[in-house]
C-alpha cells in the first residue's frame, strides 16, 4: 500500500484551494493564540501588517514572524 499523504497534499492534488489564515498584523495573530513559537513553518496573510503598513505574508520561523512582500504581478 502507498504511503499516506498528508490532507494538505490531498487538497493540492485535488485542485481545493488552501486558504491561509488571515489577520490585520501580527498583533491581531498574537491574541488570536497563533503565535511564531507555536506553529513554526506557518505561513498567514497579514492584511496591514507589511512595512508601511501594507499587505504581505509572514512566515513563522519558531520564533518570529519574517515578512514577505508582496510584490508585482506573477507572470
């Protein structure tokens, strides 16, 4: 028998579309209970919380969250 994927990998597969989980800025994460340490290699969509106040994502690294800029269009 094959190896069991996680449901993540399912959802991929399948064509669902994953979601991430969306705030105003790591504050709002934070009192929300999702917090760098406890879920490292977490991606969420910041919707201020960029540099300036812009939208980005933040990536856990175990211990903070890093910011990735959003930037131009993909191509």
């Amino acid at each position: 028998m094959g190896k069991l994927l996680p449901r993540s990998f399912e959802r991929i597969r399948s064509g669902e579309q994953i979601v991430n989980p969306s705030f105003t800025n790591v504050a709002a994460a934070n009192a929300a209970g999702i917090t760098a340490a406890k879920f490292p290699r977490r991606i969420i969509y910041l919707s201020a919380g960029g540099t300036g106040g812009i939208p980005c994502l933040a990536v856990s690294d175990g211990t903070n969250w890093k910011q990735v800029a959003i930037g131009v269009n993909a191509i």
